[in-house]
C-alpha cells in the first residue's frame, strides 16, 4: 500500500512538472512587430514554427469565444435585442475581434519570418 502511494505522489509531480515545463511558447497579442521581428533574427526557423503554432493555437481558441458570443446572442429574444445583455455581448464581441486581429497579425509575421530562413510552414493552417 505505501508503495502505490508513493508511485502515485511521483507520477502526480512528474505530471505537475511536465505540465509547467511544457507550457510553450508564449503568445503576446500586444508585443510590437519590431521587437517580434529584432527576436527573431535569433531564432531557428524550428523556433519560429513553434512561436507560429502557438499564435495558430491562440487564434483557433478566440474563435471558439466567437462562436461562444454568436450562440448566446441566437439565444436572446428580438424583444430584448436592445438589452444591457445584448451590449455586453457586443463589447465582447469587439474585444475577441481585436484580439484575434492582432494575433492573425503576429502570426503572419511569424509565418513570413519562418519562410525567410527557409522554413517549412505547412501545419500552420488556420482551418
């Protein structure tokens, strides 16, 4: 019984340190594309296709809030489309598009910067 307890503790710190360590890339929708672009001037094009996926991946999930504010708006009634509900909803809606905006923007820079050092850019699809 001790013995499964400890093989439980340890694969529950493995799984807890793989998950920190394999966090990724970092996605930053407000970092400028001139401090994007002087960066990766040091990265790999391994590294560029990491920073690409994760921005990919960021975006995928933003339009998953999309279809998350389109959903909740088919459910409002015509009578309370002039709700407080219904402007919430848009302000969210603008927020998610701005952000997907930016995100879409750094990733083609990545995506550019990646072919430039002869980089293989497929499975960076966005579909």
């Amino acid at each position: 019984m001790r013995r499964q307890v400890w093989v439980l503790i340890a694969i529950c710190v493995a799984a807890a340190l793989l998950a920190g360590g394999c966090a990724g890339p970092k996605v930053d929708e407000k970092k400028p594309l001139a401090e994007i672009e002087t960066e990766a001037e040091k990265m790999s094009a391994d590294d560029l296709f990491r920073m690409a996926k994760a921005y990919g991946k960021a975006i995928l999930e933003k339009r998953e809030q999309v279809d998350d504010l389109r959903d909740r708006l088919a459910d409002i009634e015509d009578a309370e489309l002039v709700s407080s509900e219904v402007t919430k909803i848009r302000t969210d809606a603008d927020a998610v598009a701005t952000s997907v905006a930016a995100l879409m923007e750094r990733f083609d820079l990545y995506v550019r910067l990646l072919k430039e050092k002869g980089g293989e850019a497929s499975g960076l699809s966005l579909d």
